[in-house]
C-alpha cells in the first residue's frame, strides 16, 4: 500500500468517524416547513423620534424575546436579519394570530389625567392644535375624554400581574406595581384627580396602551385630595377574559417596543404536512438512491460498488457539516443536496470513464494504472464543475435571502462533501480494491476493463454531430420560441412569496368543487379568492392581503362546504417583501451567472464561456416557458429548482469543453468543427450515466415526494433533459459557429 493510499484512507476513515459523532451528538435543525410551526418575520419602522437602524432593532429583539419566553412557546428561536428585520420561529404554534398581535403591539404604556370630557363634531381623537398637551380620546365605553399629558409610562412599572378579583364581581384585572419615582409620581397624579367631586370626569386616570383607553377609573372616594394613593400599586379593570389579562400583563411586564413593528411575513405548516414532507422526502431519497446505486453498480460493477460506498459517505458528512454549522435544512433547501449527489455521481463516473478510456489506449493495460490515469485526467473536469457551483452558492447566500439563501447553503455544503466523497472516498476504495491479486486474473470484474455499450456503438458508426452545427441552434431556437410564446400566452403564475398575498392550504374530510368554493367565497366578502385543488382531498386559497380575523373568515367559510377542514399550511407575505424578495432573486440570479461566465473565460477561452452560458439562458427560458404552459407557480421552491437546473447545465458544457480543451493540446492542426465532434462522442458515455443516476432520484421524488416536492421534482426532469440536450446540441455547436466568426 502506497503512502498515498495510506494518507487517503486515512481521511476517509477520519472524515466519516467525525461526521458519525456528530450525527449521534448534535441534532440537524429543521426548518418550519418540516417539523411544523409559525414563522414570523417583523420589520421595524423609523418614527418621529426613533430611527428603525441596528441598536433599535437589537433593542427590539431583546423585548420581543421577553414576551416569547411569557408566551411559553418550547425553543422559540429569534434572530435578527439585516438592519431591521427580526425573523422569529414558533414550533408547534398552529394559530399564529394571537402570537403576531402580541409580537406585532408597540405596548407603550402611560397614565393621564382626565381633565373633562370633549363634545361635538371638532372634537376628535388626536392632540388638539390649541393644546398641544392635551388629546381627546374615546374610553371604554365611548364617551370622549379630554386627557393631560403623560404622567407615567410602562418605563415606571416594576411587575405586573393578571389576577381575579371575585369580590364585588370584579373578575379578570391587572395588578399593577410602580417602582421608584413611580410610586411617587402615581400618589401625585390621583392626589390630583382626588381633588375633583366624586362622579365628576376629572376624577378620573386613563389608563392608555399603544394610544388607546384600556382603563379609566374614578379615583375612590376615600383618596384625599392631594394626598392620593400611596403604595405605588393599582388595579387595571376593564371586562377582561383570563386570556386578555394575561396578555395585557405579558405586554406590560415585557416592556415597550422602542420603535413600531410591522408583519412582512408569516407562515404556518401544520405539523402533519411537515412529517409527510420529512417521511416524503425520506422514502423518495432511500428509493431513488437505492436504483441509483443499482444502476451505478451494474454499469461500473466493482468501481460502482466502491462509488456506492461514497455516495452514502457524501450523505452522511453532508448531514453531519449541516448539524455542526447550525444550519436549518429546509424543503427548497433539499435542492441543493439533490444537485450534489448529482456532483457526487458525477465525478465518479467521469473518473471511470476516463479509466475506461485509458484501459483501452494501453498497449499492455492494468485497472490500477488506469484509474490512477483516470483521476489525474477527470481532475480539471471535476475541479471546474464544482467551483462554478460553488461560486452560485457563495453569491446566492451573499445577494439573496430567505429559502434562495438557504439554498445556498446546503448547496456550498453539498458541492464540498461530494467532492471530498469523489476525490478522497472513492480512490481510497477504488485504489484498495483493484490492488487485490485476485482481480488482477479478472479486470473486466473492476468495471473499467472494457469501453462500455454506449462507447462501443459510438465508436463503430462514428457520427459527425458537428458537421451542420447550424440545424442544432435551428432546433433549440424553435423549442426556445415555443417556451418563450408560454410566458407570451399564458403568462407567470408567481407564488406570494414574489408578490405578496395569503395563501391557505386545507385538508378536507371530503372533496371540495373549486367553483364552488370560489363562489362561496366570493358571497363571504373575498371575490378575487384563487381556489385549487390538489392531491386527495386538498384545498389551496390564495388572496390579496388579508387579517387574521379574515383568514378565520375564509376557514369558516371553507368549513361549511365538507365536515372537515384542517389547515395544512397559511402563509402571508406583505408586498414590500415579496417585490424585495424577487428583486434580490434575480439581482442573485444573474450575479451568478456573469461570474461563472468570468470563471468560464478565465479557465478557458470567452468563446466558451459564452456559449455556456448562452446555453444557461437557454435552459431558464425553456423551463419557466414550460412552467407558463403548465399553469404552474412561480414560487421560491421553483427557483431552487431552476438554480440546481442551471448547475446540471454548466456541469455537463464544462465537461465537454475541458475535453475539447484536452483534444486541442494534443492535436491542434484538426479542425474546431472535429474536436469539438470528438469531444462530443467521448464525453457521451459520461452524459448518458450521469443522466441515468439523477434521473432515478428525480423520478423517486416525483412519485414518492409528496405534493410538497412535486413541482420541484418535476421542474428538475425538465431540467435534466433540456441541461442534457443542450450542453451538446446548443453549447458545442454555438462554439463551433463562434470560432469559425473569429
């Protein structure tokens, strides 16, 4: 055994005893969309005398947590994203109105001094122009009270508490303790009203949260003037239900906001659709790697098995790197471990058929000097494939946010993994097994012995695919026509995630006709409601924006039509949010195509970098013209899958380019037109395997998938087959016209 052999097996055996450790020690954290729960995102607004900037967005997270902590939500998890945005996670938490009214309330808090009452048309509810001190406000009842300014706030309370008073049937109040010169300055505030008759108005102190009169009680009789209420404690009543005294005293206790909050996004997935998305994705995984890894030992046999091996090691350290860096796995999220297995099967069969390649060309061959060759060969293939991904991922984590981020992330984690899988895994294994003597007797067993089928019949006829180069660009310039007349005809059907709006999905005990709901809906108040149904007994509403109270609307509504309606999944993006989110995905999207389009050139020639990415675009116009023709959504799931897309595309151009590259080296008298043919008839074998493996678990997860990855799955094929078709009929050829303009 060679130093080398020694060193990688080494790795191998390192990376995988760490990646076990971590995976029994630290647990992956789920994103809401798997294991259930309200996801929040508030964005702080500037006000008269507050900026929304860093130090009062941290500030705000401080006071949010407080109140969370009180909610008694189990491992809430707050963090701050941007300047002003704070996204919170509420696992479990199902109805998410009470939680978003609790964390969306400014809850300033303050004490007044009734100083009369206010009549007639000019007396309104905002500060009066002639007394700026002064502000007319409705109470509980709604009679209008001319108040003072401020004489305590929230900042004077040192507790308070909800209690219930069965005495004289005062119920549900809130108990509430000053402290410091709050003690004080409450005496001298109801020493003041103490002052006033007893019945008269300005006996009264309004008690104000968020400019609003919660409470204004008369201050009792038994108070002496001047002397007032000594103690510093009084009681909060107002009809209260157990729920809003304990709310009220959460706010109180929590403290004020230092600047407003709005709502920007929520979402809520019920936890039965997250474990069917987690059992879904499982299920599809284990099948779909499972025929892979069939297909892969059948076509490389012993190589295959060894590549096998590596696949489930990638799997693991992908995992495990997830775990020990603290990143949220995802649903759109998948998309970048499905890329990176595709990577991962990649590589492997790239090697193997470079050693096929090199098995046949030796005069007196040996599967070890082949697969050493076959490695040092597919090295550059390999090296440049993976660093144009990861230059996508780096810009999409840095550029874009939400799940396009997300993406990212396992994307760069993945692209990593499988590369450590490929290049040190699979050549520890690969290396150690045909070392043994009894192969040696019988190499076609290492699967590398022998050319292949697909080499085989390309090598007896010989095809010239670049002779006429310009009948390819002819056929993808009419099949790019026909997608793009999609977007023309049909139109893009965006998700809310890219235009803001409500979205509901429901379970339903019964089917449920979309008409008929659409038009029930409509009677209810929501006209513009878009109803869909999916799968079994599923129900989809989308709207404009919509209040809580509303969307309890549109469920009631949905309940009447079947027995049963069960909320799968409630989402809400603001406008704001949603024009921000599509604007920063496409700043992202083509960011990262014009640096891989600068790598491309750099590593090779503008030539190829060109027609590579002309084919991108090519392959992005097809799929959502596609998409368009197929009335399917636009949505963050749709990009992630359109990136991965983008990612099988540039793979299999910078395959064959490196070829063409390799080919000109040696033989750079003949003609672009052959090379670039040659080229194409080499790398074929490589394309086909490599579409066979993604395609297994591609298909696995469209039929095994569930509805939630069905979409994106389906995306995906389509991706599979046009990225296929065009980094040979669409790539190659535009390079062959190109250089024969230069």
């Amino acid at each position: 055994m060679t130093r080398a052999l020694r060193i990688r097996g080494l790795l191998a055996l390192a990376a995988v005893a760490l990646s076990l450790y971590i995976t029994f020690t630290v647990p992956v954290h789920l994103g809401l969309d798997l294991r259930g729960g309200t996801q929040i995102v508030l964005e702080t607004r500037p006000t008269a005398t507050a900026d929304a900037d860093s130090e009062a967005t941290d500030r705000t997270l401080e006071v949010l947590r407080g109140r969370i902590d009180a909610l008694g939500v189990a491992e809430p998890t707050l963090a701050r994203s941007g300047d002003n945005r704070i996204v919170v996670e509420l696992p479990g938490v199902q109805d998410p109105s009470k939680a978003a009214d609790v964390l969306g309330r400014t809850a300033q808090l303050t004490f007044h001094q009734v100083v009369g009452t206010a009549t007639g048309a000019d007396d309104t509810a905002k500060p009066l122009p002639k007394r700026p001190r002064q502000q007319v406000l409705a109470d509980e009842s709604g009679q209008l009270l001319r108040l003072e300014a401020s004489a305590l706030t929230g900042k004077d309370v040192r507790e308070a508490a909800a209690r219930f008073e069965q005495q004289g049937g005062a119920g549900w109040q809130v108990t509430v303790d000053f402290a410091g010169s709050g003690r004080d300055g409450w005496a001298r505030l109801t020493g003041k009203a103490a002052c006033h008759p007893a019945g008269d108005p300005s006996r009264r102190v309004a008690i104000l949260l968020d400019e609003k009169i919660i409470s204004s009680p008369q201050v009792d009789p038994s108070v002496g003037c001047s002397s007032g209420i000594s103690g510093g404690s009084t009681q909060i009543t107002g009809s209260f239900t157990a729920a809003e005294a304990k709310e009220l005293a959460l706010l109180i206790n929590g403290g004020a906001l230092p600047v407003p909050v709005e709502t920007v996004e929520q979402r809520t997935v019920g936890p039965t659709l997250g474990a069917q998305a987690i059992t879904a994705s499982a299920w599809a995984a284990a099948v779909g790697t499972a025929l892979t890894a069939l297909f892969i030992i059948a076509v490389y046999r012993l190589m295959g098995a060894s590549a096998t091996v590596a696949l489930a090691c990638y799997g693991l350290i992908s995992y495990a790197a997830l775990a020990a860096l603290g990143a949220t796995l995802t649903l759109p999220g998948l998309a970048g471990f499905v890329l990176a297995i595709g990577m991962a099967i990649d590589a492997n069969v790239l090697v193997f058929e470079r050693a096929r390649e090199e098995y046949a060309a030796r005069l007196r061959p040996s599967p070890r000097s082949s697969l050493t060759s076959g490695f040092r060969g597919a090295f550059s293939a390999i090296a440049d494939s993976n660093i144009t991904t990861l230059i996508a991922a780096g810009l999409l984590f840095i550029l874009a946010s939400g799940p396009v981020r997300g993406f990212g992330v396992t994307l760069g984690i993945g692209v990593l993994a499988s590369m450590f899988s490929a290049l040190v895994i699979t050549r520890a294994l690969a290396d150690h097994a045909v070392s043994r003597p009894w192969l040696r007797r019988r190499p076609r067993l290492t699967g590398i012995a022998h050319t292949g089928t697909v080499r085989d019949r390309l090598t007896r006829k010989n095809p010239h695919l670049m002779r006429r180069p310009r009948r390819w660009l002819a056929a993808s310039a009419a099949v790019l026509v026909l997608a793009a007349s999609g977007i023309a005809v049909r139109g893009l059907e965006f998700g809310i995630e890219f235009t803001g709006g409500r979205l509901i999905e429901y379970t339903t005990a019964t089917p449920v006709d979309p008409d008929r709901a659409r038009a029930t809906l409509a009677d209810a108040g929501f006209p513009r409601a878009v109803v869909q149904t999916s799968g079994d007994n599923q129900l989809t509403v989308r709207t404009d924006q919509l209040t809580n109270a509303q969307a309890a609307t549109v469920t009631e509504t949905i309940s009447t039509l079947t027995s049963r309606a069960d909320k799968l999944r409630d989402e809400a993006i603001g406008p704001s949010l949603g024009k921000e989110l599509r604007h920063g995905a496409l700043i992202a999207l083509a960011v990262a195509l014009g640096a891989q389009l600068l790598y491309l050139a750099a590593r090779f020639r503008w030539l190829f970098g060109t027609s590579a990415v002309a084919a991108l675009a090519h392959d992005t116009v097809i799929l959502v013209g596609v998409f368009a023709w197929l009335g399917k959504p636009i949505d963050g799931v749709f990009l992630a899958a359109l990136l991965t897309v983008i990612g099988y595309s540039v793979n299999d151009s910078v395959v064959v380019f490196d070829r063409i590259r390799d080919l000109s080296r040696r033989d750079g008298k003949a003609p672009f037109a052959i090379i670039a043919n040659r080229a194409l008839l080499q790398t074929l074998p490589r394309t086909v395997n490599t579409g066979m493996g993604a395609a297994f678990i591609l298909t696995a997860l469209a039929v095994l998938g569930g509805d939630s990855l069905t979409d994106f799955a389906l995306a995906l094929l389509i991706g599979l087959a046009v990225g296929t078709y065009s980094s040979m009929f669409t790539a190659t050829p535009l390079a062959v016209e190109l250089h024969e303009r230069m």
